[in-house]
C-alpha cells in the first residue's frame, strides 16, 4: 500500500525527465539512492510490473515513513556509498536504472530543528544521518583557520575563505556558536552587502556538505554504478552545484572522477558510459515558478556500454 507523504514532505525535480532518462522496463529492476519523500520512487514502481523490483535507499530516518508495503518494493536505511554491498545481500547483481537526486530534501530544510536552513535559528545540525555524532556545531567549534577555509573554499566556493574563517574564529573566541542565527550574526561583518543571503547559503552549504562527507561518499557511489548497471542500463543523477555536477560530468564522459581520458593500446577511448543527453537538462521556467528548489537543478543521463567499448 502507498502513502502520499511525499507531498509536503518533498517536491520530485524533474519528474518526467527522470522517468524518461530511466527509460523504465516494466519488468526491470531500479534503484533510487535517495528516496526522501519517494516521489520519483512512487513514479518510477508505478510503471513496474509484479516481476520488476524497485530498491530504495536512504540515511535519514523521517524518509522511512515515507516507505510502502510491496514484495517487490525494497526500503535500505543505510547511506548510498554502499550501494553495491547493500543489493549483494539481496542478491541482486545488476540493474536495469540508478536514479540520485543529491542534495537536501524540502523536508530537511523545512524541518528547522535541523539546522538545514538560513531562515530560522536553531541549533547547528545538518546530519543527514540523525544516528552519528558529528555536527556543524562541532566543525565550528574545533576546526582551525587552515580547516576552515578549506571547506569554504572547496564546498562552499567563497569569494574570500580565509578571511571568512578568520572572523569565524575570532568570534567562536567571544562566545560559544550553537545556533544558525550565532552564526550567521558572527560572520555578518564580512558578509557582501546586498548579496548576504547568498553568501549564507554558501556557508552553510560548506558545513553540510563537511558534516555528512557528500563529496565522498557521491565519489564512491558512482565508482560502483558502472559495476552493478547491466549493458544499456541508465544512471540518471540530479546534481544542485558545480562540485557534484562535475563529479557526475566526468563519470559519465571519461569514465573517472578526474576528468583523465584513459585509451586502450589502439587509442581508443576506455569508458564504461555513453551520455544520453550531451549538456545537463535544466527545468522548466513552469517549473522554477512551481517549486524555486528546482531552479539550480541539473540533470545528466548516461548509458552503460558493453564492457570493452
């Protein structure tokens, strides 16, 4: 039985363009690595047959309630990073479609305990995974200058990430920072005046992306989708900033993570991937206008090629 959940819970990006880049076969067997609100999830088991199987995963233990009874309906609560161990234990060893909508859930920045979003003080939090210990509290409080503004300037992509982190130090020295409003109170001084909202959100995404290791563990869950899709089986991955969108751009054009071509001893190219779509597919302004998340979306679809090719 499905619950409709999802709909306060999170908005699926990109719906029809998800399904269609799955190029779904009803007897097939997906996975959705961030099932969330299980909105493309419901879509893509809609067009399942009894024989096709769909595996969900997801970290976060509100996206459980979201999940519905069906034999062939599979709900993992563990991270993505383990994709390929989780449908062994299942004893599935490949897979007709991958779908990774990354990023946060409008569930997650919504629920303002979670110290997700800028627009509401709470106490600085942004695990995605309520069962570890490590917050963006703890970051702010005992990273130094140097570990600082390397996150700002790698995941958050600050004009200045140094001075950032410098004024973030010297204020955590005056008083201890728990909240999303001492934070951004603290850094309010170096902040671009009229463009302050947008250099929040930078920061904040820097300690998320920090707190729950995101650049790690996308590294190692797209390292194991060449291993586990079947020849012309589709990887569709939603990205929602450059650091991911370049991670996934070069997995699927070069077959690595590092963008390197690699050639066989007759010089051709070696990648397990074909692009389906050449440039990322963006939303509709019909879209943007229904659900303002989607705006920075980017949507890449790659096919699995026979092995050698």
């Amino acid at each position: 039985m499905m619950t409709n959940n999802d709909a306060t819970y999170h908005v699926p990006v990109m719906l029809r363009e998800c399904l269609e880049g799955l190029n779904i076969n009803p007897d097939g067997v997906y996975v959705d690595v961030t099932f969330g609100g299980g909105g493309h999830s419901r879509a893509i088991f809609e067009q399942l047959s009894p024989k096709g199987k769909l595996i969900v995963f997801d970290q976060d233990p509100d996206a459980r309630l979201n999940a519905w009874e069906a034999p062939n309906f599979f709900f993992v609560a563990a991270n993505f990073a383990f994709l390929r161990n989780h449908l062994r234990v299942k004893g599935i060893k490949e897979v007709d479609g991958i779908l990774a909508d990354l990023g946060v859930s409008s569930h997650q920045f919504d629920d303002a305990k979670r110290g997700f979003s800028i627009r509401a003080d709470e106490v600085l939090d942004m695990r995605m995974n309520q069962a570890g210990d490590f917050t963006a509290a703890k970051i702010v409080e005992t990273y130094n200058e140097e570990e600082l503004a390397r996150i700002f300037r790698a995941y958050g992509e600050l004009d200045h990430p140094y001075k950032t982190a410098v004024e973030l130090v010297k204020a955590r020295n005056k008083g201890a920072i728990k909240t999303t409003g001492q934070l951004m109170e603290s850094l309010a001084a170096v902040a671009p005046k009229f463009k302050d909202h947008k250099f929040f959100a930078q920061v904040f995404q820097a300690l998320r992306i920090e707190v729950n290791q995101e650049m790690d563990v996308l590294e190692k869950f797209l390292e194991q989708t060449s291993e586990v899709l079947k020849t012309d089986g589709r990887l569709v991955v939603m990205s929602y900033h450059s650091l991911e969108d370049r991670m996934v751009k070069n997995i699927m054009k070069r077959g690595n993570l590092d963008g390197s071509i690699e050639k066989d001893f007759f010089g051709n190219v070696l990648k397990p991937f074909e692009e389906v779509n050449r440039k990322p597919i963006g939303p509709t302004e019909e879209e943007i206008q229904r659900n303002s998340r989607a705006r920075s979306a980017k949507l890449r679809i790659a096919k699995r090629l026979p092995d050698g090719k």
